[in-house]
C-alpha cells in the first residue's frame, strides 16, 4: 500500500481543520453581519474587516513557509473559503492569495503583500484575452496579475481602475494592461503559464468553496423560515414542495464540499494525476449555487425578493461571483479537454 492509497478515498476532517473552520466561522458572525455586508455593497470592499482579517493571518497562512507564510494547505484554504462565503463577506481574499500564491511560486512576492497590506489582484478568466479585461478585484488593488502571450505579468496604476457595478457586489473594474503606469514581466514561457493555470485552478477551488458555504447558509435561512409559517395548521416546512427543495440543497453542500477537498487534496499531493477536479467542482457549485439560492428565494415568497432580505444578498452573489472569472463554460471546457486527452493517452499507455 502507498501512503496515499487510503487518503484519495477518506476527505474528512482532521481536529486541526474542525478547529480552523470553527475559528474564522466565530470571526466572520462577529465581524460581518448582514448589515455590515449591505454597507460595502457600493465599492464591494470593507476596508476595516480586511485589516482584521489580515491581522487574523488569513493572507499569511496562504503563503509558502519560504516567504515568510504559514504554509497551509489548500484544504485548509478552502475552510477559510467557504466561511467567506457563508457570510458573503467584503473582502478579495480569494482573488489576493491565489494572486499571492502565484507570485511566490516565480519568486516575485513582497512582504507586504503576504500580510495583506497590499492587495494583490488576479485575472481568473480560465481563456487568455488581449486588451481591456474585467478583473473582480481590480478597482482596490495595488497589483495586478495578468496574462499576455506568454508572459506573466505585473501591472500597477498610480490611479486605481474604476469600479464597475456589477451583480455580485465585487470591487470590480476594467483593466487596460496598455494604460498601466507600470508593467513588470515576472515570467515567460510555458512553466510560467502553468503556474499561471494553478492559479486559476486555486481561484476555482476556493470560489467553489465559498459558494458551498453560501448555499448552507441560503439552506439555513429558507429551512428557519420553513419553520415559522404555517399552511392549513402545518409548518409549510413540513411540504414536498419545500422540503424536497431544501434536501436537495443539503445534498448539494455535501457534494460540494466533497468534491473541493477531494481536489484541494490532489492538487497539493499528486497535482498531474486529477487536474481536472478544481474545475469541476467550480462549474458544479456555479450552477447549482444559483439554484439553491434561486429556491430559497421562493421559499420565503415576496419576503425573499424584497430589498432587505439576507435572500436576496444571497441570491446576486450566487450568481455573480462565478462570472467574476467570465463563462463557467470556459472551465467547463478544460475539464472536456483534460478528460479527452487522458482517455487519448490510455490506449497508448497500455
């Protein structure tokens, strides 16, 4: 038996992952509430919960020991996620460290991007464009990290980008690599673009887990609504109409949060043996984070669409947060083409 034999099949937690989750779970119900959340909602970003978290370690634990990081693993990175997602919080932590992540792999990170003190942004569209691209935490960062041909590059502005409104309430804006006031090129060449595709992995996996955590939280809300209204003497919760519902959004939790540590695992322990599973847990959450958040919305009636209602804050980031890295399609598309090319090869391997 190989030492990883047992692990490929056996995802579940360890003390110091439950203990983790619970940490930055406590974190994110004291410091972000759904008022705080509605009050970031104009430039998608809270600057105060950011320098908490931070001060937490959150950017720190990302980074390799080497720079001065904690070095934990993707697994661990995706707790941290889906707590995130939970409280739909105000913060570019995922689109910060996965751009961190890559610039400690060329060797290129600062000290004061590591602790968070300045924001790092990462185009995570999975297709390579030219010219002008939306980048979700552009209009806040103090770098951004794009593809150009074949380079990997760095882009500065002495102005930041505007920020651009957009439906998941992210601090979103349009980048023009030919209008930054500074443009380094960090790497070339084919090493320096699969790095650049980990991290458009890693961006995948942990948006995935952070609409795993949306989705519970969505669960939760609908299944105590479900709870507290009566239909002909009976909790409405008590219904096939809701309650399948609601058993389908456990279900896609589960198999979510499965699928991410699944992928977090192989990524970190065997990265060429499943590559394709960051994807798939992406386009699986993508679709069926608006789903569930779609249902719990109907659930509650004319009080989930209204202005006010945490379901409806739900609802605009499932949907948005995905197109952050343009067409989920896209992703869908490298899992077709990564299959196909394993299976191409099998024939030939035997």
């Amino acid at each position: 038996m190989d030492r990883f034999e047992l692990r490929r099949l056996d995802y579940s937690l360890t003390e110091d992952h439950t203990a983790l989750q619970a940490a930055y779970k406590q974190f994110f119900a004291t410091h972000c509430d759904i008022e705080t959340v509605r009050a970031a909602e104009e430039s998608g970003f809270d600057k105060n919960l950011w320098e908490r978290l931070c001060a937490m370690g959150a950017t720190t634990m990302a980074l390799p020991e080497s720079v001065g990081g904690d070095g934990a693993t993707l697994v661990d990175l995706a707790l941290v996620a889906e707590e995130i997602g939970r409280a739909v919080a105000p913060v570019p932590w995922i689109d910060h460290v996965c751009a961190a992540r890559l610039l400690a792999r060329i060797g290129t990170v600062e000290s004061e991007v590591v602790n968070g003190k300045q924001l790092a942004a990462l185009d995570p569209h999975q297709d390579s464009v030219s010219g002008a691209r939306l980048i979700p935490a552009a209009s806040i960062a103090d770098a951004i990290i794009i593809r150009d041909g074949q380079d990997v590059v760095r882009l500065s502005f002495d102005t930041r980008p505007v920020h651009v409104d957009n439906i998941g309430r992210l601090p979103m804006a349009w980048v023009d690599p030919a209008a930054a006031d500074s443009r380094t090129v960090l790497a070339s060449g084919p090493d320096a673009l699969a790095e650049y595709q980990r991290a458009l992995d890693e961006w995948r996996l942990l948006t995935a887990s952070a609409l795993v955590g949306m989705v519970e939280q969505t669960m939760t809300i609908a299944a105590e609504f479900a709870k507290t209204r009566y239909t002909l003497g009976v909790p409405i919760g008590t219904l096939q109409a809701i309650s399948h519902p609601l058993a389908n959004m456990a279900i896609t939790v589960a198999s979510g949060r499965n699928l991410a540590y699944r992928a977090g695992w192989f990524m970190d322990n065997e990265p060429d043996e499943r590559p394709e599973l960051a994807a798939s847990a992406f386009v699986f959450m993508a679709e069926e984070a608006a789903k569930a958040a779609t249902m719990a919305v109907h659930i509650q009636g004319g009080l989930g669409v209204s202005a006010e209602a945490a379901a409806t804050a739900y609802l605009v980031r499932a949907r948005g947060w995905p197109l952050a890295g343009g067409d989920p399609g896209a992703s869908a598309c490298r899992i077709a083409e990564i299959i196909a090319a394993r299976e191409t090869a099998s024939p030939a391997a035997n």
